[in-house]
C-alpha cells in the first residue's frame, strides 16, 4: 500500500506479490505499469526487491530484473563472491527499511547449496559500513522517501537510532 501510494503514478510502477521468484518487469504498455514482484507475499521479499528498484536508474528500470544477471543458489566462489559486490547496497538499504517498519532483518548470501557467502564476516561488514553511511548521508531519493514513508507509518522514528545500534551488534559485531 506505502509504496504503491508513493510510487504507481509518479514511476508508473506498483508492488505486487509474486510466487517463487521475485523480479522487476518494466512497464509495458499505457495501461502495463512496471511491477516489483515479491515472492510469496513476504514482508522481507517486498523490502528486499524495492530496494533493488530504489537504486535502479532510470535506463535500468527499462529492462527485465534491471538487466542484472543471476546466477541461482549453488554458485561458484568466484560468482558468489560477484553476487556479494552487487548486493551490498540493496542490503543495506533493504536493513534500513526494516528497522523503519519494526520487523526483523536478516543477512541473505542467498547460496545455500554452493557453500555459502565468499567471506560471510567481510560480507556482513560491508553491509553494515554501507548502511551507516546511509543513515549519516541520506538513502538514495526514492529509497528515502520509502524510508521516511515506513518510519511514519510504523511510529519509529524516534528509535531508530536506538534501534540500528543494538541491531548493528546482532547483524555485524565489530
């Protein structure tokens, strides 16, 4: 509903539950806006695949899953180590809008039968130096507009802080 509300005639996108696999398909038509497909209905899917779309430029959102490749569970060192680079960012961004709407992140390496992250400490790490980052500059536009919508919804905005410290330790312990 929030980010339907704040992005279906603005992008001409809109947030729709999906089955098994998550994906972004581009607008297709005057009556076809974009889509941000989550899967199953998960709350954590949905936070997940906006922020993918909130870093997505303008070209980028013309194209199928952003024209990004995946490469499925069970990669190989080299391709998880590839798969971690690109997700930093939409994990951090994805950390942040659940500690704006109260729920419970979770670290994703997404590669439970090709032996796991590359460097699981290193991974987890980089995500909580780019989500501080976030938190002192400011998220990309329209993932800060999302943030603040969350926040608002939910009432957290007066613990945020708070929130992001203990959750800091939990997820990354430094």
């Amino acid at each position: 509903m929030l980010f339907n509300d704040l992005f279906r005639e603005a992008y001409r996108t809109e947030l729709v539950k999906g089955s098994d696999e998550p994906e972004y398909i581009p607008e297709s038509g005057p009556n076809r806006p974009a889509r941000v497909v989550f899967a199953h209905g998960y709350y954590a899917s949905a936070l997940h695949e906006i922020s993918h779309w909130c870093i997505a430029g303008e070209y980028r959102r013309t194209l199928h899953d952003y024209g990004y490749w995946y490469c499925p569970d069970g990669r190989t060192p080299q391709q998880q180590q590839a798969f971690e680079q690109v997700e930093v960012k939409p994990q951090a961004i994805e950390w942040l809008f659940s500690l704006a709407s109260g729920s419970r992140f979770h670290i994703s390496v997404d590669n439970l039968s090709g032996g796991g992250a590359s460097n699981e400490e290193r991974f987890r790490r980089n995500v909580r130096t780019q989500a501080s980052e976030f938190l002192e500059r400011g998220l990309p536009t329209r993932a800060q507009v999302f943030f603040v919508a969350l926040a608002t919804f939910y009432g957290t905005g007066e613990i945020l802080g708070e929130r992001w410290r203990e959750d800091a330790r939990r997820i990354a312990p430094l």
